[in-house]
C-alpha cells in the first residue's frame, strides 16, 4: 500500500508529495496527518504540491479539509510550491482554497510558519 | 469539420486506473504540443469526469482521440458509463449542486476548464460525456 510521508521537525510536520495522487491515497494522507497532529501536538503544517501537476476537486477539498482539521486541533497548515497552472486551473475551476495559507516555496512557508508561532508566543506574553 | 487523427480506449475500473489515465492523456497532449495550462486545464477536467464514472456508476470506459479542425489540433476525450444516469442535467451543471459529499465543482469546473463540453443521459442507462480541448483554445 503506497503511503506519503510525513517528517516532524521541531514543532512542525512536513508532508513532500511527490507522486501522483489517487482519492484513496489522499484520504489517507488526511487522516494520517490529524493523527500526527494529535500525537506530536504540532503546531504548524508544511505541505509541498511542487510536484503535482494537477489539483482537482477532490485534492483541493482534502487540502481545505487538512486545513479546517488542523485548525481546531490548534496547528496552523500552509501549502507550498503550487505550480502556476495549476493555480490557473484552480482558480477556473472555482476552487479558492480558503481555509490554508500558501506560500511560494518551503522556505517562505516555513517563515510563515515561524512567523505565526511567533505572534502567539508574544500574545501570550501580553496577556499572561 | 473534425477529423480523427488517432484514437485509443481505456477501460476504468479502479482508482488507480485514473492515475494511469491522466498519464495517457498528457502523453497526447504533449505529444500535440499543446501548452503546460492548456495541459493542466485538459487532465484537471478529464480527472473530475473520470472521478464521477468511478463514483457513480463503479467505472466505464474512455474514448482518448487526437481531432483536428481546420488548423486546429485538439484532444477529445468521451467518457461512457453505464450507470444510473443523470435525470436533471441543468441542475448537475450548476455549481456546488452535488448528491454526494463533494463541492459540486466536478462537472460545471470541467465545462469552464475545456473549449467544448458536451453531456447526454438516460436515467437507468448511463451517461456519456464528451470534452474537447483545442491545442490553442
């Protein structure tokens, strides 16, 4: 059974996918990924689609629903490395992606990351 | 008027068969030397179709044809299943209208992503949809 990884670094999960995905492969990543949340209690979500040369419906709603899953188990998710026709197509295609932050490459999404981490720890501060 | 220049027909039974697919479709494009969004607009449609014939009627079978017309070179794709069939199409070609649990995108999404989008059903015989997507369209 094919499986995508999912590397923890620091506070941070990062998924690589690097292979054409089917529905049920998706799926699984879905539910893999909100348990790994759970288990490492990540607060950040790193997912890299530089290699997928389409997004359909079906993998933008499982985008969007990591996204909402991770939210509410407090873990930030951002999608990087989207390639520009696929973003054509998407956007054509009337999927918006709303619900996860993107960023151009796995650096800028990592920074963003960092970057969110690092306005709640001052938040915390002001009001603790 | 449109000729056929090369055809081939796959039959869909499973998921994976659908990665398959998508490979076999951009083969044909690249091999028209359609471009990299017209490409990626053609295999994001194909795939939300292809999707539909596996969840509602368990699979079916694709018609992948090189057509040209006039100066024109595009790839035309027919996907026939024999599944339950569609009763209300203009209500399924509308937006976020869905009977299962997805956001309704596939068949409207696929209609805006190709050059021409056509789509036949018989309640109780099944559905066939047809798409072309011209080289420069």
């Amino acid at each position: 059974m094919d499986k995508i990884p999912i590397l923890r670094m620091g506070r941070f999960l990062l998924v690589t996918i690097q292979v054409d995905l089917y529905d049920r492969l998706a799926l699984n990543l879905e539910s893999d990924l909100v348990q790994m949340v759970s288990k490492t209690g990540a607060s950040g979500v790193l997912i890299d689609i530089s290699a997928l040369s389409i997004v359909d419906s079906f993998m933008g709603r499982i985008l969007g629903n990591i996204g909402s899953m991770s939210k509410i188990m407090d873990a930030e998710t951002v999608v990087v490395g989207m390639q520009p026709a696929v973003a054509i197509t998407l956007i054509e295609l009337g999927l918006e992606l709303k619900g996860v932050h993107t960023a151009l490459n796995v650096e800028k999404g990592m920074q963003l990351l960092q970057n969110k981490m690092g306005l709640i720890a001052e938040n915390e501060e002001e009001t603790g | 008027m449109i000729v056929v220049l090369n055809k081939e027909n796959m039959l869909i039974v499973k998921e994976q068969d659908v990665v398959l697919f998508r490979n076999r479709v951009k083969e044909y494009a690249v091999k028209i030397g359609m471009g990299l969004v017209n490409q990626t607009k053609l295999i994001t449609a194909a795939s939300e179709l292809v999707r539909n014939m596996i969840k509602y009627a368990s699979g079916g079978s694709i018609l992948i044809e090189v057509v040209s017309k006039g100066r024109e070179n595009g790839i035309r794709l027919t996907f026939r299943d024999q599944g339950p069939g569609i009763p209300n199409i203009p209500q399924a070609m509308k937006d976020g209208f869905t009977t299962g649990k997805s956001l309704g995108l596939g068949l409207p999404g696929a209609k805006r992503l190709v050059s021409e989008f056509d789509i036949k059903s018989i309640v109780g015989e099944g559905t066939t949809v047809s798409i072309i997507k011209w080289k420069n369209g």
